[in-house]
C-alpha cells in the first residue's frame, strides 16, 4: 500500500462537521474554503493545512493541522470568541468522519483574536492537529 496525503479528505471532514451543527449555523452567515463576493458577516473561512508523517511500524499515519478564520464585523470581541468557542466545542476531541481514513484524534492547538487593517473588521484564527491512519 502506499502512502496518501489526507488533507483534501481531512478538510471536508471538518467542513462536514461545522455546516451540519445547526448551534454554529445560528451564529455564522456559513463556512467556506472560498468566500463569495458579497457574503455577510460573520463567517468561518477553512484556511491553510500543513501535512506531516506520523508513520508507525506496518501503517503509514498523518498529523494534518488544519487552520480555521473567523471574521465578524460586530465592534468588540465578543462575538467572535463565542463562534470560536463553539468551533472548539465541535472539533477538540471528537471523532471525525473522513473518507477512506482512520480517525485517530482531532486536538486543539491556539486561537489568537486580532483587529484588522480595517477598523470594522475582526479576525479570529484557530488551529487544529488531525491524526489520521490509513484504513489496512
């Protein structure tokens, strides 16, 4: 067998999980890998993946971090640490379904809320590490 990148599987897997909660709908106009022109705030935006071998003896495994974009044009922070803390509550710990993978284990790794250029705009950041083993 050989060895595959997830990250195309991983990032649908994630996408499936936060457009399926309808908690998270209430809170985001939608999740999206590309923004369309014109969409409301606030949104999640599925951002930019690294890969990394997390082989064992016999199997071939992945560490895929996944990064997460909040944006929200409400003054304050707010709102955007409560769709964070939902995205938290969605991904840190809970199994995943992804195509033609094993889930081993999703992990939480920073959140960091900034204030863009733009002084109507917010941004939150979020990362997550994904371990995956390929399915034998």
């Amino acid at each position: 067998m050989n060895a595959t990148s997830p990250m195309g599987a991983v990032q649908q897997a994630v996408y499936n999980r936060l457009t399926a909660d309808t908690m998270l709908g209430h809170l985001v106009t939608g999740v999206y890998d590309e923004v369309p022109e014109g969409t409301s705030f606030p949104y999640v935006v599925l951002g930019e993946s690294m890969e990394q071998p997390d082989n064992r003896h016999g199997g071939f495994g992945r560490q895929t971090v996944e990064t997460l974009h909040v944006w929200w044009d409400r003054l304050g922070m707010a709102q955007g640490k409560a769709i964070m803390s939902r995205l938290v509550a969605l991904l840190d710990h809970q199994p995943l379904i992804i195509s033609g993978l094993h889930h081993v284990a999703t992990r939480y790794e920073f959140a960091q809320v900034l204030r863009d250029p733009n002084p109507k705009l917010r941004h939150g950041i979020q990362r997550y590490r994904i371990f995956t083993e390929q399915e034998p």
